[in-house]
C-alpha cells in the first residue's frame, strides 16, 4: 500500500486515544468499536489490538491480513 507510507503525525486526541494523519487525508485513529483503523477514503484497514498507540503491525481489510507495518521514530528538539 504506497498511499499509506511514510510519515504521520499527531493530530491530537480522538475518541480518548492518539490520532495520526499524514497528507493527502490518511490518518491512523481510534474507533468507537475499540480498535484502530487506518482510514483513507474507501479503504479502511483496521487492527483489531487494543495499545495506547497503534499497533507495529496486524492490519486487515475485509478479514485478510495487510502487509502495512507501522513504525515510530524519535524526533528530537532542542
């Protein structure tokens, strides 16, 4: 999934936990349901992991498994 790489960030809180958005309108959130999805128009992948932040990896679409990996990188400020 090209269209879901690359960087996100915190967009603040929803639904009590992190969102996540990157340009072009993708964005990683939690959803009443209990879970986090990773919405981008018409295609929505979800994992069903219950963190405080969005899980590494374990994403699916219509009950099979997505090859979309997350990850986190330390930006530091001085």
């Amino acid at each position: 999934m090209p269209e879901c790489n690359g960087t996100y960030t915190f967009s603040g809180l929803e639904k009590g936990k992190s969102k996540w958005t990157k340009i072009g309108n993708i964005s990683i959130n939690w959803t009443h349901g209990g879970w986090w999805e990773l919405d981008w128009g018409d295609c929505v992948h979800e994992a069903r992991i219950k963190t405080p932040v969005p899980p590494l990896e374990g994403y699916y679409r219509d009950g099979e498994k997505c090859d979309i990996r997350v990850s986190y990188e330390k930006i530091y400020s001085e």
